[in-house]
C-alpha cells in the first residue's frame, strides 16, 4: 500500500478481493479505520525498546507494593 491515505474506493476493492464485500455506506468509514491502524503500526515501529525483555519473562505479582495514584 502506498504512503497516501486509503481512498473509500480502495477499501472497497481491497474488501472485495479479500472476499469481504461492503456495503456503499461503510467504504469511508472502513479506509478511515485502515488509516488509523496504519497510524498507529507505524508510531509503534518508531519506538526503541532498547534492552527491554521480552513479555515471556515478566512474571506478575513481583510488584514493588509502593505505588501511588
């Protein structure tokens, strides 16, 4: 896909060819929602996580119990 934002046009095209056919009236909100995603993907992929292990390591109830709210 290309830089530009999803036109409604293509999401119906793209929705069709995947075997999701729309109806006329959600063809804007569906590349809306497209963009959004494609927004947010693309900050996430901006980030450094640096050293920061892996979820597979962090073991719950290991808290310290000195948080504020």
């Amino acid at each position: 896909m290309s830089p530009q934002e999803l036109t409604a046009q293509e999401a119906a095209r793209w929705a069709l060819r995947e075997g999701l056919p729309l109806e006329a009236g959600r063809h804007a909100e569906v590349a809306a929602t497209a963009h959004h995603i494609r927004t947010v993907i693309g900050t996430l992929r901006e980030l450094d996580f640096g050293d920061t292990p892996p979820a597979a390591v962090y073991t719950a109830g290991q808290e310290a119990d000195d948080a504020s709210l």
